[in-house]
C-alpha cells in the first residue's frame, strides 16, 4: 500500500509529533510467557495491513501511508506491576507519547506484569483506528495468548476511492458541489489564517463506574419508560454542561458514529478510522424527562437516515489540498460544541479466554490536542456501566468537570436510577 490519506483520516493524522491516540485498558487474571505476547503481536500485525504501514509526508504537506515490507514489529513494554493503580499513569503517558519513530508500527502494547493480574494497554494512532478497531485488537491478543496455535486471516487494504460508487463521482451536480465546498473553506481558513495555535498540554481524565446493581436498575428503568438509553445519556451531560457556570456552552454537542454501518465493504475486523458526528442541540427545558430524551433520539436517528458515507469521502477529496491549513486552524479554534459522546455500548469480549480471566475493562479513549478537547465515553462490560470524562485544564478545569459529572450522574439517579432493581435478560 502507498496512498495518500484521505481528508478525514489526515485530519485524525495531525503531524508526526502530534499524538493523537487511542488507548484501550483492560485487567486479566491468569499467566502468559512473554513468548506468548511476542507471538499474538506477530498474529495480529500479519492480519491488518495498517499495522505493516509508516507515514510519509510529501512536499505538499499531505500525509500518505506507506507499506514496509521489513518494517520493526509491533513493540511492547514489560513493567513490573506494583498495584492496582499503576496502569493509570502509564495510560497518561501513552496518551502523550506520540509515533514518530522510524520504521515503526502505529501500535504498541504495554503490559503491566505481576505473577496472576496484569493490565495490558493496547495503544493506536487514530489515524488507523478507532474504538471498535483498538476493541479488535484486544479481542485478537486475548485469543492468541489463550491458543497460541489461533489463525488470524488477512485481509486486503481498502481503496477509499472504491468506496464511492462511480455514478456519484461522474455527475457534474456533486463535482459543483465538491468544487462549491473547497471555495468556502478556503474563504473561511483565509479569514482565521491569523489564529494562534492553541496550548493544551494539561490533559486529564476522570474515570468512574456504576455497580452492577445500578446498571441492571438503568437498564430495567430505560426499558420500563420507553426511554433510549444512549439518548437519556446524552441529555444528562447536556443538561450538567448547561449547567456549569464557569463553562462557556452554546447547546451543541457531536455524537460519536461508526462509520461501518454505512460502509459494507469494511469488515467489522478490519482497521478503520473515518471518524462522523452528529451534531445535536439541547432540546427545551419545558417538556419532562421522557419527552426530551424522545426529542434526542429522533434528532440523532434523522441524522443517521441521512447519512452518506461515499458522498462525505467524496466531497472531502476536495478538501485534502486545504488539510494543512484545516490541521493549523483545528488547533487554533476552540469549536462550536460543547463536547463530544462516544457510546461504545457492551465491549465485545469475553470474559474467559482459556485460562485467562478478564476482570475489568475500561473504556477506550482517546485524546484531541485540535479544537475542543472536551469528550464523555461509556462503555459497558461484566454487568456495569463504565464512564470516562476527558478534557483539559485550560479549557474546562478539573473541578468544573467534577461538578458536571456529579451535575449528570445526579440527573440520571432522579430520573432512572431510583427505581427498584429488576432482573432482565439480555
């Protein structure tokens, strides 16, 4: 593979220095050698071609993905694990830890070692995964340290421009509109060509679970009211942004999409990193819980009915000779949302993989040094819900984040988590 990148994969690319990662933790028990690891990382890095791939950035300022056929294999780092809390702070350095060295994949592993527990911290650049990717790379390395012997098949890399269909890029009204689009966003870049970029370099995160009582009563409380839960989700942190006085809001935020679901042609395996969003508004405060998550739902599932995935590939071919001047402004503006959702759902993973045991998995995150840093994750697995909150001191201090995470979890246990419990089946 030598291709250039398309728009929106050179917009999660950001420069060689600029780490813009993924991070996926999960906690096993059980025993594995070192060879194992060596051994699945070898599995996994022959299956996906991302894996077999460097960067290169030609004259142009424009990255491409470049395949070497004797490139390093995927590395890890060993660690002697002293406590339950260790994985934190090698989480916060893989964060900030970007891929630009020679002849190496855009992933690694660090494994947190102790004689029966460890953490293994499974790490991606975005630009050739996402969740569900960072997801099918633990899945992948969990297999094969149980069953050394486990075949990965490969796959062939996708060619973005066989994603859009050949009638939509031979008719002249969306040339116009592609050509339409360039004219404005080089207007619009001329005029913020003068902004700085922005200085975030005090990330941080704070993570949080429900126990599984608390997760089986949302669940049970969701499907007794009729309520969405990814929409009930959405419309707490809404309401707890609207809420934080310190916090300048505008009612928007973006909801996390898979790309997959309107793209067949991609496996649900394969290494894939189109980033969409929705965009949502708060809805009024003068309607009642159940009509306003309604309103949500309905205003995210329009978006979806509309969505097209080719022609946004499409239209964003022309906008690639703008992605260095897209890349400086993305790091200058602050965006017009409040903050982004990513709602992974349940964690596709088993919770036994030979002799090795699956105790906690965390959801994956991930880091934006462009725009607003500002995101919310969930994730579910083993029974209970799991949250994220990521963002940076000098856009939303740490305390400001506590008030809106208290402010949503607050709005969630008046609304739905202070109805008995209720045992459901999946």
């Amino acid at each position: 593979m030598k291709r250039r990148m398309v728009f929106l994969e050179a917009s999660m690319y950001a420069g060689a220095d600029t780490p813009v990662n993924v991070v996926f933790p999960v906690k096993v028990e059980g025993f594995f050698e070192e060879s194992a690891v060596r051994n699945a990382l070898q599995k996994i890095q022959q299956k996906h071609p991302f894996l077999r791939v460097t960067v290169e950035t030609g004259t142009d300022g424009i990255p491409s993905y470049v395949t070497q056929e004797l490139i390093e294999p995927i590395p890890y780092r060993m660690i002697e694990r002293q406590s339950d809390d260790d994985w934190l702070a090698e989480a916060e350095a893989e964060w900030s830890t970007p891929f630009n060295a020679n002849n190496t994949p855009l992933a690694r592993l660090v494994w947190l070692r102790s004689e029966q527990v460890s953490e293994l911290l499974i790490v991606c650049h975005h630009c050739i995964g996402d969740a569900t990717s960072i997801i099918t790379l633990m899945r992948e390395l969990l297999e094969c340290l149980a069953e050394p012997g486990t075949t990965l098949h490969p796959y062939a890399p996708f060619c973005p421009e066989a994603l859009v269909p050949a009638e939509m890029r031979q008719s002249q009204l969306n040339r116009l509109a592609g050509r339409s689009l360039a004219v404005v966003t080089r207007l619009f870049l001329w005029g913020v060509a003068w902004m700085k970029a922005a200085q975030k370099d005090r990330f941080y995160t704070i993570r949080w679970k429900l126990s599984e009582t608390e997760t089986a009563t949302l669940l049970s409380a969701c499907r007794k009211e009729d309520i969405n839960l990814n929409a009930a989700l959405i419309l707490v942190f809404m309401r707890a942004f609207g809420r934080a006085r310190n916090v300048r809001t505008s009612g928007q935020m973006f909801s996390s999409v898979d790309m997959r679901r309107f793209l067949p042609q991609i496996g649900k395996d394969h290494l894939f990193a189109f980033p969409s969003m929705a965009g949502l508004k708060t809805p009024k405060d003068s309607t009642g819980f159940r009509a306003q998550t309604i309103a949500v739902k309905e205003s995210l599932y329009k978006q979806l009915a509309k969505t097209n995935a080719p022609k946004l590939l499409f239209f964003s071919e022309y906008l690639l000779p703008l992605y260095s001047r897209t890349s400086k402004y993305a790091k200058a503006g602050r965006g017009g949302h409040d903050f982004a959702f990513a709602n992974i759902g349940r964690i596709p993973l088993n919770e036994t993989y030979g002799q090795i045991r699956v105790r906690e998995v965390y959801s994956p995150f991930s880091r934006f040094p462009m725009g607003n840093p500002s995101k919310v994750s969930v994730s579910t697995f083993g029974g209970r819900m799991d949250f994220a909150f990521h963002s940076e001191e000098q856009y939303i201090t740490r305390q400001d984040g506590e008030f809106i995470i208290g402010t949503a979890m607050a709005l969630l246990r008046k609304h739905l988590l202070e109805a008995k419990p209720v045992t459901i089946q999946d």
